[in-house]
C-alpha cells in the first residue's frame, strides 16, 4: 500500500514537473494538472495510511481512526486546484489569441524563428 | 471584538457587490471602492493603536478553541502590515481612478477589493493552512490585476506569473503536508509549541518542511533563485498594480518573518538555524541581480521592477540575522521600499504614458517636464538610499544591525556597492528621460497639426497628488523615524517572544 501510494505520487510528481518545463502552454497546463493530482494524493497520505477504518473517533472500545484533517486539507486543495486550472486555461487561451503564440518565455528582442506570431 | 476580522470580511462583502451590482456603472463602482479602501485605512489605524499595548489579539473563528478552529492574529506586526497595505491601498486607488486606468478593462475594483482581503488575510491568519489559502485569494485576484486592460506583452507575461505561482502553491501544499505528516498540527502556534519535542527521527523531515516553505515565501519576496518572474511581470502590469505589487513581496517577507522566527525559531531542533544559512547568501546574490538589473536596464519600468528586487536582497538580508536589531532594521526598511517602489512605478506611469515607447532613449522634452524630473529624482534617491529621505536610514539601520563578523563583510560591500550601482543606473535613466529630452528640439518637419495631436496632455493635480502623498509618506517616515522604529523594536521584541505568542494563541501553558 505504501509503496503504491509512494510510486503514484513520486510518478504524477516527476512527469508534472517534465510538462512543467516545456516551452508550451498546453503542455505546461497538462504539467500543473498532474502535479496538483500528486500533491493531493501525498497531502491525503499526510495523516498516515488506514485502511478500512472511520474518521471519527469511537467511543467504543479501543477501534483506531483515520485521521479525518488531512481529507479537509485535500478538499480545499483539489478546490483551489480546480479554479485555478481553469483560470490558468483561460488566461492561457487569451494570451494565444493575443500573442498568437503559445510559447510561455518571454523573448521579445529575438523572436523565436519558428514562431508563427508577428515579430516585436 | 470583532474589530480583527473586519480587515478581511469588509473587502471579501464588497468585491462581489461591485462586480455584480456596480459593474456597469464605473462611477458607482469607484465610490464604493475608495469609500471601502479609506474604511479600511481607518480600521487598519484602528486596529494598530489596538495592538500598539504590546498584547496579542486573537479571534477564533466561530469560537473553535485555538488548535482545532482557525485564529486570526492581531500582533504589533501583523497591525503594521495592515496599516502599510491601507495607507498603499488608498494611495494606488487615486492613481488608478485620476489616471483612468480603472475604466480600461472590466472589474479593476472588485479584483482590487479581492486583493486586499488576500493580502490581509494573510497578514492576519495563525494557522499555515489558513495562509496558503489566503495566499491563493490574493494570488487569484492579483492575476486579474496583472492582465487587467490586454495586451499581446501583458498576456503572455501573466501567463508566466500565473504558471509560476500555480508552481509555487503545488511546493506550499507538499510543504503543508510535510510538516502535518511529522507534527499534527498546522496551526502556527500549536506547531511552534511542539517543535522543540520533535522527535530526532522526525528531524529530518521538519527540516524539509521548513526549506520547502522557505522557497514558497522566497518565489513571493523574489529572493534569488526565484525572483525571475518580477521583474517581468511588474514591469508588464499596468502601473497602479505594480505599485500594489509592492505590497505582494512583502507578504513573501512576513511570512518568513513568522513562520521562520515563531515555528522554526531558536529551540527547534535541526531547524535553528537553517533559515538564516540559506537565506543569508540568497539575499546576498538578489541585491546583486537586482542592482545589475537597475544598471542594465532598456526601459522605466523593469530597471524600477529590478530596483524592487534590490530592496528586498536588502531587507532579507536583514531578516536572515534573525535577531531582534536586523528585525527592526528590516521592518524600517520594509515600510520605506514599499512606499518608495510604489512611488517610482507611479511616477513611471505618468513619464511613460507621454512618450511614445517606454524606451530609455532621449525624446523631446513633454509636458511637465521639470515637475515630472522632480519627481523622479526625488523618488530615486528614495530607492536609492541616499538622505535625506528615509531609504538612507532604512540602510543605515540594516547596516548597523549586521555588525557580526560572520555577516559584515558580505552584507556591507553587497549593499554598499549595490547601492552605488543603483544610484548610477537611477541617474543614467534620469538624465536620459528627463535632461538630454531638453536638448533635443522639437522636428521643426513636423506640421503643426501632428504636434497638437500629439500633445499629451498635463497631468491633473489628481493624478500628481499620489505620488507627492507618497513622498510626503517616506518624509514623515524619515523624520519620525525614532518613534517609528521604537515601535518596530516593540513589534520585533513581541515577534520573538515565542512564549508570549503561544500562549496568548492556545491559552496558559500547562506543565507536564
């Protein structure tokens, strides 16, 4: 379980950070994406791993709990995450209608020659 | 006592009544936000000589106790913060307003609102949790601001800052998890209590967590390596959101300045005196970038953007002492870049927006020119830190605080040389705009009628008055400078009494 959970983050974290650095935007949308999956599924095994049980504390008895924090935290994070995918895309779609570029660096004193945008 | 959490809800209740309800009418809309903005200066007023006794305020919400709810904090130094965010607040809305900058892209006031509830909010808040999301509040907002009226440059420069900071909040949330992994806790206090019964096994790990949060605050403050995105975007931004931006690299600063003294401070083990070991060179190499940056600069606004970086090389310097002194020093100096940073860019506005490219080339002089050469200069030595004004004593206090051998030889000569070549690229930029323009003489090729076309024209009172209001602002800082710093001293004192703040938080220590 924990070797599943570490593969899966340790996975999402390395290509999300490859997408990262690419040069253009959809690419580097795609790259966030996948690093907001990974920080989600660590921040969810932030309060250690149980299987099969509440998150609630039982006034029964000796029964373990898992800890319901880290869910809160996880829910707030995937929100957040959410809305700013989706600000992230339309910012993104505005400056490549704008720039009719969706390169993510900045060079305006050498324009790329590949790049099909009008020259600064 | 409801008087903590007005900061935040005034802005977060007016934002959606503008955006909604007054988007239509831009006259509503600016009476509405500067009436909301002075409210809030005199709450931030308020709440300053509330906090100004030396007790710790805290206001639960809902009435949690401390380590299950989230508390607001009102300290000496989350007051200060306020009241330097408002004075700003209320200074940009004007320059904003009389320059029309509002009016030339839809919601300005309602982000504008937004960003003030993220940036108090995260001055305000006890719980790290809490601050990230205050943090992607005034993040979001400050997205809007910074591609606020288009264009191609603007766009694809927004773009970056948002990509970045998407970057950034990705490291503050497997930060977060780090730290509640090895601690429990995410409430500032509650953490700083148990940090010193951290487990040796856990150590490590806590170490982790504090560097991981040490670069998030250091991609907000632009502290080297992180500080690429600045002067991009601000120099990209339109003026009035530069000159708030100011602001932004100060909630990087605070946030290292609370979580590095309170949580990871002195008794936590492993941590100590991490911060200050990377902080210190960091700080060190950002003056150079930000003064080389000054020097090499094409255009106002990016020299003005890496200038910013300078001043806070300067103030984390001064911050990575951890000592009561440098805090002070710090402080001095934060109050002084950030008035001085929001001065230049509201200057540059008003430079730029009559000529015709922001280009440090000679131009035939504009209107104005002697009024908008004042200005400049005076602006300048502010940056600078040349007297009389108050960046000179912000230096000479941070100077005079890093006085250990370990710290004088670096510190020293980067800010005593950094400051000269910020001095020599201010005077380069200034001559070039505003003294060789007199020499040029107007083509006489031109017909009349271009050049009355062309003319742009004087700018009003109201839209000088801020900057003059700012330069006033660093004035009275100067000549205040005794009981301002004695009251920065009580706020640095009050920063480092850990006791004190744990207790005032999660209530009387119970021995065990």
């Amino acid at each position: 379980m924990e070797l599943i959970v570490a593969t899966t983050v340790g996975v999402l974290t390395a290509g999300g950070v490859y997408l990262l650095l690419r040069l253009r935007t959809f690419p580097v949308i795609l790259g966030l994406a996948l690093l907001s999956y990974a920080v989600n599924v660590f921040l969810f095994a932030s309060g250690r791993l149980a299987i099969d049980q509440s998150p609630i504390l039982s006034k029964y008895g000796e029964a373990t709990y898992t800890d319901p924090l880290p869910q809160a935290l996880v829910l707030t994070a995937i929100v957040i995450s959410f809305g700013m995918t989706a600000v992230l895309v339309m910012i993104g779609l505005g400056a490549y209608l704008e720039a009719e570029s969706d390169r993510v660096d900045i060079e305006p004193e050498t324009p790329d020659a590949n790049d099909q945008g009008e020259r600064t | 006592m409801h008087w903590i959490i007005l900061p935040v809800v005034l802005p977060a209740l007016l934002a959606p009544l503008i955006g909604f309800v007054m988007r239509h009418d831009i006259v509503l809309a600016r009476t509405a936000s500067v009436a909301g903005t002075v409210t809030f200066l005199a709450i931030a007023v308020g709440l300053t000589s509330m906090a100004a006794d030396g007790t710790t305020h805290v206001y639960r919400l809902g009435d949690w106790p401390a380590p299950f709810g989230i508390v607001l904090v009102l300290d000496r130094l989350s007051a200060l913060m306020l009241l330097l965010t408002a004075t700003l607040a209320v200074i940009v809305l004007i320059h904003a307003i009389a320059t029309g900058w509002d009016a030339r892209g839809r919601h300005f006031h309602a982000l504008f609102q937004f960003q003030l509830m993220g940036i108090c909010g995260a001055f305000l808040t006890g719980d790290i949790f809490n601050l990230f999301v205050f943090f992607e509040v005034l993040l979001i907002a400050s997205y809007g601001l910074m591609i606020h009226s288009g264009g191609k440059e603007r766009m694809r420069a927004g773009l970056q800052y948002v990509i970045m900071n998407l970057a950034g909040s990705t490291l503050f949330l497997f930060a977060l998890g780090t730290l509640y992994a090895s601690t429990g806790t995410l409430n500032i206090a509650d953490l700083a209590a148990r940090m010193p019964e951290i487990p040796v096994e856990e150590a490590a790990l806590v170490s982790v967590a504090s560097i991981l949060l040490m670069i998030v605050f250091a991609v907000k403050a632009a502290l080297f390596p992180v500080q690429f995105w600045l002067p991009a975007t601000y120099s990209n931004a339109p003026a009035p959101v530069a000159a708030l931006f100011a602001i932004m690299t100060k909630v990087g600063a605070y946030a290292i300045l609370r979580v590095h003294t309170t949580v990871f401070g002195p008794g936590a083990p492993g941590t100590e005196s991490l911060a200050g070991t990377w902080l210190f060179p960091a700080a060190i190499v950002t003056i150079a970038v930000g003064a080389f940056g000054v020097l090499g600069a094409r255009r106002l606004m990016p020299l003005i953007a890496f200038s910013v970086v300078g001043s806070m090389g300067t103030m984390l310097v001064a911050v990575a002492a951890f000592s009561t002194t440098a805090t002070t020093a710090a402080l001095y100096y934060m109050i002084h870049s950030t008035l001085a940073a929001a001065c230049l860019f509201l200057i540059a506005d008003l430079v730029v927006t009559r000529r015709s490219a922001d280009t440090l080339e000679a131009e035939p002089a504009t209107v104005q020119n002697g009024l908008f050469a004042a200005l400049f200069f005076a602006a300048a030595i502010a940056m600078a830190g040349m007297p009389p004004l108050s960046g000179f004593l912000g230096k000479l206090l941070v100077l005079d605080a890093l006085q250990e051998p370990g710290f004088m030889v670096w510190a020293w000569s980067a800010i005593l040389v950094g400051s000269f070549l910020t001095i020599v690229g201010f005077a380069r930029a200034g001559s070039i705009l505003f003294w060789k323009s007199t020499a040029l003489a107007v083509p006489e090729e031109q017909t009349d009628v271009d050049v009355t076309a062309e003319a742009p024209p004087p700018a009003t009172t109201a839209q000088v008055a801020p900057v003059v209001l700012t330069l006033a602002a660093l004035a009275v800082l100067a000549i205040f400078a005794g009981p301002v710093s004695a009251y920065l001293d009580n706020a640095s004192a009050q920063l480092f009494d850990r006791e004190g703040y744990v207790e005032a938080v999660l209530g009387p220590v119970e021995e065990d």
